[in-house]
C-alpha cells in the first residue's frame, strides 16, 4: 500500500493508480490519525485521582482533629466562661450601685447649688471686693438710716454620709 507521498511520486512517473488503490491508500493514512496510544492518557487520569484520593484523606484528618479540638474546647473553656461570667454580673451589680451613688450625690450637690444661688440672691451677692468688706459688720460703712433685712434661717438640707456607703475597713 502506498502513502499519499508514494502517490504523488507515482504521478509524477506518470503511472496512474486504480480507483481502489487511491481509496485503500486514503483509508490507511486515516486509520493513522485514529490510532492512539491511551496508556499515557490513563496513567495521567491514574495520578489525578490519587492525588485527589490523597488530598482528600487529609481533608478528612483535618476535620477529625477540628472536631476531637473542639469538644476538647467545648468541655474545658465552657465551664470557664460560665465561671467568669458570674464574676461579671457582680462586678455589673457593683457598677449599678455605684451609679445609683453617684446619681444621689448629683441630686444632693444639684440641691446645694440651688441654695447657694438663693443664699446670694437673697445677701445682694458679693461681686466685688467691696460688697465683700461691706458684707462684714466692722468694715461696714455706718449710715444714719439702719436697713431692716430679713434674715432668713437657714435649713441644711439632709445629704449623704459617706460612712453609709464606705464602711471603713
């Protein structure tokens, strides 16, 4: 059987080929390009799905030691973090307290200011030097005409102890 190389040469001896010696030649020269050889395809696929096989056992290690890890987690930090969190809610009680304390001694210092600002209302306010000496009876100048004030008494409002709150220890 001659390749299509062979034809061309026989054309060009001028020898003239059957019809079925041009079509036999044209189906052998075919019959070349589907022969293959699969071997080195399957050992190729072969060494994919091991390394595939591969990868996954260690994905499946991974996840075994993720999950001893975390009952590990689960059973030793658990009772740690419920410890820790009752310490919290004293130490949030405590804040409490101490915010009611401290809103207390706002009220009582508010009540104070309100009376200072009445008190000196009520004296003229001293906004100088001299209202100030003027205020103390032996610097204070003598007029002919005695002022009659209202002297009004003076009520201490009740405010907080500390030794309530801070017991001395």
């Amino acid at each position: 059987m001659a390749s299509v190389s062979e034809v061309k040469e026989a054309e060009k001896e001028d020898v003239v080929l059957t019809t079925d010696e041009i079509v036999e030649e044209t189906a052998l020269d075919y019959s070349q390009y589907f022969i293959t050889d699969s071997t080195k395809d399957k050992q190729q696929v072969e060494e994919k799905i091991e390394e595939m096989l591969t990868k996954l056992d260690e994905f499946c290690a991974v996840v075994d030691i993720i999950r001893s890890e975390s009952s590990i987690s689960l059973n030793h930090c658990l009772p740690e973090i419920t410890s820790k969190m009752n310490q919290i809610k004293e130490v949030f009680q405590q804040i409490d307290q101490l915010e009611a304390f401290v809103s207390m001694v706002k009220d009582n210092v508010c009540t104070m200011e309100e009376q200072v600002i009445q008190a000196e209302k009520d004296l003229g306010g001293m906004k100088s030097l001299k209202g100030f000496f003027n205020s103390i009876p032996l610097f204070a100048q003598k007029s002919s005409v005695p002022k009659t004030t209202v002297v009004k008494k003076y009520c201490q409002p009740e405010i907080f102890k500390t030794k309530d709150y801070f017991p001395d220890s």
